[in-house]
C-alpha cells in the first residue's frame, strides 16, 4: 500500500493558506477602494441648473388618416381604400412633399358586424383604415396640406407637432445658460455657507425636448366621411419651441 510522505500530506494545507491570504487581500484592496471613493464623494459639492433657448420649428409632423365605411367584400373594402389613399399621396405629392417624408404608419382590415335580439351577430361587411405621417419642411404648406388631402377623401387627422431639424447649435446655447446658472448658484451658495470650492470634477447633462403642438381635429373641423367641395386652408400658428439642457456641475471640496 502507497504511503503519502510528509511534503505530499502538507501540500494541500499550504495551498489552502495561500487561498486564504488572497481573500484576506483581495477584501483589503475592495475596502479602501470603497472608502476612497466614500471620501471622494462626501469631499464632492454640485449643484443643478436648466438653459432654455426659443427658436421657431422648421418642421411640421402630421398623420393624415382614411377610414372606409363597410363594404361588402374585403377586396371592395380594400379598393376603394386604395384608390383614395393614392390620390391623398399624390396631392401630397404635389405640395412638394417629397416621397421619404410620406410614411404608412397604420393599415388595418377588419370585419364589421352587426347585432339585433332577433338574429344575432350579422356580418355587415369590411372596413379598411390606413394611416400616414407625413414630414412638411415648408410650413406655408400645412394649411393646404390638411385642405387638399381632405378633399381628396383623408376624414382622420393625427395632432400636428413641431420640431427643429437641427437642434445642435441650439443644445450649445442652453448647455452654455445651464452651466453658467449652476456657476452663478455656487457662487451664492459658498457666500452663504463659506464652502471652500475646487476645480470642477464632473457634469452631467440631460436634454429634455419641448415639441410645440397643435390640437387640429379633421372630423371636428368638417365632419366625417371627407368633403367634396373644395375648401378652405386652416391657418396654422407654429409658434416657438424650447431646447432645453439640464446640467449638473459637479466641484471638489478643499
């Protein structure tokens, strides 16, 4: 029978040591990384500010809407759909609305039912209901937007909101304002206190989008079912839009 010398009884042992004085270390180096950092932050002073810049959009958003009544057959439902949405499409179109800016968000095929005590549910027929979004980057054409496709049989229209295509010079300007604001909160809050200020150690944003909207309700306006005479253009106020920048200035403690 094999017999285990000394060195080999006392391998395992030593091994078990060394494991134990890595652990030991191992939670030595997290416990004052952890109360460095813990120093860190309690020697760390900040102070929170908003900038606001007010531009005029150059954008307007629209989803433009057709819904048509029961039909007998889905494929009559479908058709009739189709014709009318191609020619909402084409006088968009025709405003210059170029073709990336016109978008089908929605298009649904459904069954229509109806219900009396005497027979029950009846299958009354299909409706089709087909959304657009579509982008105006010329905004003398918003009115005649609404008009035109509504003539042309769209009888749902989305809420219009207005952005600003390029925001960065912008997000510059309020992030200027949020900073300076924080600076000049600091400032009073060391004359208050008598806090001895460091160099600034961090910041931190968050941009916050304000886009300016407009309540327009096609079925309020002209009721159900699309018009057939030629109307008149809405007139739309875009207004302004605020770019807002929260900042957070982050200083040490001397």
């Amino acid at each position: 029978m094999e017999t285990l010398n000394e060195g080999q009884t006392h391998k395992p042992v030593m091994w078990f040591k060394v494991l134990a004085l890595l652990c030991v270390t191992a939670i030595v180096i997290v416990s004052v990384v952890m109360a460095l950092r813990k120093d860190d932050f309690n020697n760390q002073f900040s102070v929170s500010a908003t900038g606001r810049v007010y531009a005029k959009p150059d954008i307007a958003n629209l989803t433009v809407g057709l819904k048509t009544e029961a039909k007998p057959t889905a494929a009559a439902a479908v058709k009739e759909n189709t014709d009318k949405m191609n020619e909402v499409i084409k006088v968009l179109k025709d405003l210059g609305i170029e073709e990336k800016d016109i978008k089908t968000t929605n298009y649904s095929l459904n069954p229509v039912y109806d219900w009396t005590d005497r027979s029950g549910q009846r299958l009354k027929g299909y409706e089709v209901s087909q959304n657009v979004d579509i982008k105006i980057r010329d905004l003398s054409k918003i009115g005649d937007a609404i008009a035109k496709t509504t003539e042309k049989g769209a009888n749902q229209m989305g809420n219009i909101n207005f952005t600003i295509d390029d925001e960065f010079e912008l997000k510059n300007q309020a992030r200027e304002e949020a900073i300076k604001k924080a600076k000049e909160k600091a400032e009073a809050i060391v004359k208050a206190t008598g806090i001895d200020l460091g160099k600034i150690v961090n910041v931190y944003e968050n941009q916050v989008s304000y886009p300016s909207y407009v309540n327009y309700s096609k079925d309020m306006a002209y009721g159900m079912g699309g018009a057939t005479d030629e109307l008149q253009a809405p007139t739309i106020q875009t207004g302004q839009n605020e770019v807002v920048v929260e900042a957070t200035v982050v200083w040490e403690v001397k």
